[in-house]
C-alpha cells in the first residue's frame, strides 16, 4: 500500500511533485475547476497507472494540462478557430480537442485521433506544469464515477493508498469540469459543458453547437469523443431523481417525495434552492445555491453530492435549472449523476 501525502503547494513540495511525475508516479493536484490526477502525459505506463487509480474505462479519453502554448507544437495540430479561443480563455476552464501528434501515446486519447488541449489558470496548477516542464495528462482525481473532488479531502478518500502526494491548494473556484469544445469537424461543438458557455464562446467563433449527448446517455456503440459522456458519471452512492415542472409543484412534489422514502424506510434528502429552504426544512434539505445564480449550483454540486454520501443517503431528489448558460453545465451533470431518472413534479401530484 503507498503512502499518500496531503502536502500544501510549497516551493519544498512542488519539486517533490515534480520528481515524482518525471519518475511515473502520479500526483492530485487542484485547477480552478477540481482537483485533477495527473501524470505525465508523453509516458504511458503512467498514464495506464491513472486508469487503474480511478477504476477508469480504458475508452474514456483524458486531458492533457500545458503551461504555455509553445508546448502544442511538439503535441498536436492547431486547428482553425483555436487561436482565438486561446488568446480569450487561456489559461482558464476552455479544453480544445486538436488533432494529436505521435508523441501522445494513444492511452491517453483512447485510441483517437484528437487530443484534448487545456491551459489551466489556477496558480497551484500552474506553478507544478512550470516546474515539471511536462505535459500532464489528467482527469479529475476520484475514484471512477463518483462525483468529481472540489477539494483535497475528497481526493484523500478516494486515492488514499493509491498514489503518493495530493498537492493541497484550498477549494475550486468553479467546481465543475472545463467546458469541452471541438474544433475538428465542421461546426465548432461543446462535447461537454462548463463555465466557458456557449453564448460566451459564439462572442468568438460565431455559431457552437452543443452535442445531443450533453443532456442524454450516449447511444449504444456512441464513442465517447471526451471526457464527461458516460451514462452514469458524477454519482453519489445515493439514488438521484431529478424532478421538473412549475416551482410551487417542484416544491410541493420534491415535500412528498421525501416524506415517502423515509416513511418506506430509507434515508431521503432534497437538493434545493436557497429560496426553498424553509419550504422543505423537514426534508433534509441541502442548499444547491440561487435559483436565480446557476453559478453558485456549479460551484456547490460536487461538493453537496459527496457531503449525501458522507450523511449516508440512499435517495435524493433535486430541483433543476435551466439548461441555459451555466446550467447546461449543471444540467449535464445533474443528468448523469441522476442516470437520467427525470419526474414531472405535476405527474408526482397526481398520484394519490
């Protein structure tokens, strides 16, 4: 069994981080998004060690994190419209998927033929990709479909004995994963949402289109062209149940949901707005941030799934946000943390 330090982001630490990458080790480090697992991304025993740290599928692409753009040179090729995107969102939550070059083992793109491109902006990560001088292939830094860690006490309970160091650099700031786009066919598409939003990135490129599998389970033999399409992804251990419609029935519903479960036995919470909370203060209500702030949602969601799990609870039901802005980001991982189980709040009223 390793050891698994949780060291602050030091001078001493980061060389020690460092070291440990050059060498093939693994090291958890925090972006501004979540914490990440990275390893170098130009050696692939390393890379296939992430895949056996997360339990990951083999066929689930990883990003690569760089420091500077010189560094795409030597990796992959620039596709049109990047440029751009670059000079506005980078370093920063934007991922570009280019076209690879042979020196990224085909571990880290499952086998293709693009690579995702990303230049994190949060000092830690920064600092670390400095000093290593090193391409960082990384996904976020938890066990495989949980949800993702926000800070480096989560990342210690999933990785604890299972790599060496966890650079601690406080909270994410955003709290979801980079909004991932590409760029190599046709129409430039978000494959996955995040906080760089649609309407910010039409400001540059003109029309995006978003991918049908953001708010749905790809489809049977559907590849998974970047990280963020599985079915079920973001999962407490807890059931979720999404549950939709005009806000007094949501409330309403969400009040006889839980009232329900507990009376049946199990051990029932709600995933609520601010506003709602005196609503539904006898459901164990978790406070998801603003109705009227989808950022805030962001920001909370990773870190109120993995509280339920620390309170052991087996079902929880959740208001929903528009899938509009940030809440398409939301929405996609609410979907795939909820494996897509969605009630009409009017529909729950119903039954008597």
């Amino acid at each position: 069994m390793i050891t698994t330090q949780v060291l602050p982001a030091t001078k001493e630490s980061l060389e020690e981080a460092s070291r440990l990458l050059h060498t093939g080790e693994l090291v958890a480090f925090p972006t501004e998004t979540v914490y990440g697992l990275g390893a170098n991304a130009l050696d692939r025993e390393a890379v296939l060690s992430i895949f056996a740290a997360k339990g990951r599928p083999a066929d689930n692409p990883l990003i690569v994190h760089i420091y500077e753009e010189s560094q795409l040179e030597d990796l992959c090729e620039i596709p049109k419209g990047a440029r751009p995107l670059m000079e506005k969102f980078w370093p920063g939550p934007l991922t570009i998927l280019m076209p690879k070059k042979d020196t990224i083992p085909p571990e880290v793109t499952a086998g293709l033929p693009t690579v995702a491109m990303r230049m994190p902006s949060h000092p830690v990560a920064r600092e670390l990709l400095r000093v290593c001088g090193l391409p960082i292939a990384a996904p976020s830094a938890n066990r495989s479909g949980k949800p993702s860690p926000t800070s480096s006490h989560y990342v210690y309970q999933d990785m604890q004995g299972q790599i060496p160091l966890i650079l601690d650099g406080g909270d994410c700031d955003v709290g979801l994963e980079s909004t991932v786009l590409d760029l190599t066919h046709g129409t430039p598409t978000i494959l996955r949402p995040g906080g760089v939003t649609k309407e910010m990135l039409e400001e540059v490129l003109g029309p995006v289109e978003v991918a049908g599998s953001v708010l749905r389970p790809l489809k049977q033999g559907e590849v998974a062209l970047s990280p963020g399409m599985r079915y079920r992804h973001y999962s407490p251990e807890g059931e979720v149940t999404l549950v939709q419609g005009e806000e007094a029935d949501v409330v309403s519903a969400l009040h006889k949901l839980c009232r329900e479960a507990e009376e049946d036995g199990h051990s029932a919470c709600v995933m609520c707005f601010t506003e709602h909370l005196s609503q539904l203060s006898d459901c164990h209500p978790h406070d998801i941030g603003s109705i009227h702030d989808p950022a805030s949602t962001a920001h909370r969601l990773f870190d109120t799934l993995r509280r339920l799990d620390d309170e052991g609870m087996k079902l929880i039901f959740s208001e929903v946000v528009p899938a509009e802005g940030v809440g398409l980001a939301v929405m996609n991982r609410l979907g795939r943390a909820a494996a897509f189980r969605m009630l009409s709040a009017s529909d729950v009223l119903a039954v008597t």
